[in-house]
C-alpha cells in the first residue's frame, strides 16, 4: 500500500532506504501485517516511515509492477493500492527505512529521482 499525501501545493515523497527502487523517490508505504486493513497498513506505514499522521481517504490507484528474469520468469510481482491521505499533525521526518523524506512540489519533481509511476501520479495531481 502507499500514500498519496498532498500539502498545500506539494506532495509527499521517501526516498527509498531498501529494495526495490533503493535510493528512488516514491510514496511511503509497505506492506500489509496480518490482520490489519490496507487503510490502518497507509496511516501506519506513513507514521514509521515519516513521523506524521495522516487521515487515510479513497483508493486512488492500483499497479502491479513485475521484474522479470532473463528468461522471462517472473521474479517479482507486488500489488500496489495507492491511497489519497490527509496531513493531520506531526513533523516531517524520515524514519524507519526511508533514507529521506520531503514535501516536494511541481518544479522539484524533476530534478528528484523519483520512480516512473510515482512521477506521473505527482504531476498530474499538482497540475
């Protein structure tokens, strides 16, 4: 799951601290614990990942990325749900395995690395 955080006119973005994507800007997120809804996984992933608070709303997205060995089996395949969030309360931060974390606005997006899908949805909402 991820979140899509806007602020003013500025979104927020980690840049990753593990693989995939290691180093690469994207929406916080993380996986679903057992038992937990995709909705508490966004709110709880962006507190550990970024210290703040955020107020989960709709579903915005879903993408399925794949990395495929030479062959063309299929070493990776994650299930991505992007969800709109709301900024609450807290202090921006990066924590947990974020190597940073930014609100980041339109004319920054391109001089970030951030990754393909991240950048499209980033655009097209602060447009």
């Amino acid at each position: 799951v991820g979140a899509i955080v806007l602020r003013d006119d500025r979104i927020l973005l980690i840049q990753r601290g593990h693989e995939p994507s290691y180093g690469r800007w994207t929406f916080p997120g993380g996986r679903v614990e057992l038992g937990e809804t995709a909705r508490e996984a966004v709110a709880r992933e962006v507190r550990e990942e970024c210290g703040i608070e955020v107020r989960v709303g709709e579903l915005y997205t879903l993408f399925e990325p794949m990395r495929r060995e030479d062959d063309g089996r299929v070493q990776v395949h994650f299930v991505v749900l992007d969800y709109l969030a709301e900024y609450v309360s807290g202090e921006l931060r990066p924590a947990s395995d974020a190597l940073d974390a930014r609100w980041v606005s339109r004319e920054e997006l391109d001089r970030l690395d951030v990754t393909e899908t991240a950048r499209d949805i980033a655009r097209r909402l602060l447009a």
